[in-house]
C-alpha cells in the first residue's frame, strides 16, 4: 500500500502525492485517516497563493514549522483510527480513534502524546471539528463578553457559526451576525441569534446599528476579507471592542481611521488560538481548553453543517468548488471512500 497525501504546488493547483506507508517508530503509531476536515479560510490563501512567504506555516504542529512554500502538505484536522504500534507503544491504543494535527493525508505516523483520544460521546465527524471549536472558544475567552452586551458577529463560515453559537450561551441583550452567504445565514438563524444580516444589502449598518441599539459594545471579525473590518468598526460604539479573528494573509488591510475612529476609544483585540492569552495563562492551559472544546462539541454537534464529504484523490475538486461556489458550502471534509456525498 501507499499513502495519498494532499499536496498544493502552485497557485490553483492541487495534486495527491504518494509514497510508501510511514513506519512507526519508537513510541509512535500508525493512523489510518477517516475524516480530515478543510479550513477554508486558511486553505483557500494556500490555493490562491496568498499565504506570507517569511511566515513559518505553524510553529505548533510537528513537522510544519518551515515557511509557507510551494510544494505544500497542509491541513490540521484529522480524524483517524490506529491501525499499527511502533515500539514501546501500549497495546491499548490499537483501534483507538484519535485526533491529530495533521496534513491531510490517507495515513500518517506520529508520537502517542500527539494524539488525542476522541471521547466516545462524540462521532469521528463530529471531532473532526475540534480545532475550529478550540478557535471559537479562543474568540469568546478573548472577548469576554459581559452580562447584557450586544455583539456583532461579521462571517459566519464555520468558525462564525460555532463562536456564535456558544455566544447564544451568554446572557447578551443582542447578537446580530452578517455574511454574504444565504446558506450560512440560515444556519446562523438557526441557533437563535437576533438576527442574521446580508452585509451587501442596502441599509446592511442602518439595520445593524438599529438591532444593536446604536452599536455593538463587542465586534467579532471573522470573515477572512479587510473590507469586513471597516463595517466592524463603523458599527462598534464608543469604548467597544472589535476581535480580529481573521487571518489575511497577504490581502492588505485599508482602514477609515480618520473619521469617528479616532475619538472612539474602541480597542483592536488580535486573537489566535496557538497561543494563551497573557491575562489567561497562569490558569488556563492547552489541555484545559481542548476539555472545555471537547464539551462544546458534545453539547452543539456542529457535524449537522458538514455539505460536503469528498473522498481524498478529488481534492482538487474540493478546492475548487470552495473557488468557485463557495455559497453551496459550510464545511467540507476528505473522506478515503469512493463515493461523493
């Protein structure tokens, strides 16, 4: 057998690659990916090549600490089962299903302690999600809404839809979310929230700032587009937050700093889930906040906004339908069958 590994080499072109099974070494095992979801905000700078070229890919996941270049294994959301131990390895950890921060590929081998056992309350589709759940809990914890606030949540791709979903768990007076999908505002309508908003209707501030009652005390950027965080400022009061969540990549940022901005006194928040805030660290750790997101897993079952699972060697089918029609998506996810669904 060989592995199929999903690699970009270009800007616009996917190719799967393949090599022999990895070995598993000492203390290592063997997994067999059943599930490896795509992070299409990250993924789509990958494809169009607009990644930072002197930005190391991720300093956290093993292996990925070189800078973003072509060619590019890339992904961080595998969900699989051990099929083979390494040396030293417990016997207990064969047919265990595990979590791994790993490109996405049909079989990868890692250490044991970079493998999280998924609890048995969760399905595999549904764990598959734990990153973009541990980013969701990152945002609530960096903003820290507060008792009777009215929120802004702009971008309701998947990381959008589980922030605000944990957000209808706070007692907010509003919570009004945006995003240019109709697919995506009617899985935000669904959980509850005040409102979802086109943000390319006319009237999209008039109607926002009245939900909100003049503004939001607290801004939630996670749309992946600059533009989007002109609108989070112009609808964010005096002494507000506004929460960057998004990563631009190479996509340049062009503000109106030179209006209302500069009297607001309304504070830019850059929050990313590799890290700790400061203010939290001397409490909170990675493995607190994994159990926290396990938990949210469990409770909100996010497997229900999975579109599309497309099987491994038609990645680039995947990419390009997240290109060129991103409106029929919320979540797509590799699978190694045969079959598109």
């Amino acid at each position: 057998m060989q592995r199929k590994t999903v690699t970009f080499t270009a800007p616009g072109r996917v190719e799967i690659r393949r090599d022999p099974l990895p070995v598993p070494g000492a203390g290592e095992a063997l997994v067999e990916s059943l599930y490896s979801a795509v992070s299409p905000g990250t993924e789509m700078l990958v494809y169009r090549g607009q990644f930072p070229k002197d930005l190391p890919v991720d300093e956290c996941f093993p292996g990925m600490d070189g800078p973003f270049a072509y060619p590019l294994a890339y992904g961080y959301a595998c969900v699989g089962k051990v099929v083979e131990l390494g040396s030293g390895v417990a016997h207990d950890w064969l047919d265990r299903l595990v979590f791994a921060f790993q490109p996405h590929t049909s079989h990868f081998a890692a250490r044991t302690d970079a493998l999280l056992p998924i609890p048995i309350s969760l399905s595999p589709e549904a764990a598959v999600f734990l990153p973009n759940m541990e980013t969701a809990v990152n945002l609530a914890q960096d903003a820290a809404p507060i008792l009777g606030e009215r929120v802004l949540v702009l971008g309701q791709g998947i990381i959008g839809l589980l922030t605000a979903a944990l957000l209808t768990e706070f007692p907010l007076a509003a919570l009004v979310t945006s995003d240019l999908l109709p697919l995506r505002r009617a899985a935000s309508s669904s959980l509850g929230v005040t409102a979802a908003l086109d943000p390319a209707a006319p009237g999209f501030r008039e109607q926002a700032r009245a939900l909100l009652a003049a503004g939001a005390d607290l801004s939630i950027e996670l749309t992946g587009s600059p533009s989007a965080l002109d609108a989070a400022l112009a609808l964010t009061r005096f002494s507000g937050r506004v929460v960057i969540g998004s990563w631009y990549g190479e996509k340049q940022v062009r503000l109106d700093l030179g209006g209302s901005f500069h009297r607001s006194r309304i504070r830019l928040i850059s929050s990313q889930v590799s890290t700790i805030a400061p203010e939290l660290s001397a409490r909170w750790d990675k493995p607190r906040r994994f159990e926290v997101a396990w938990d949210s897993l469990a409770r909100l079952r996010p497997e229900k906004w999975i579109t599309h699972r497309i099987p491994l060697e038609n990645a680039a089918e995947a990419y390009e339908l997240l290109d060129q029609n991103p409106q029929e998506t919320i979540q797509v996810v590799f699978t190694p069958d045969s079959k598109i669904s």
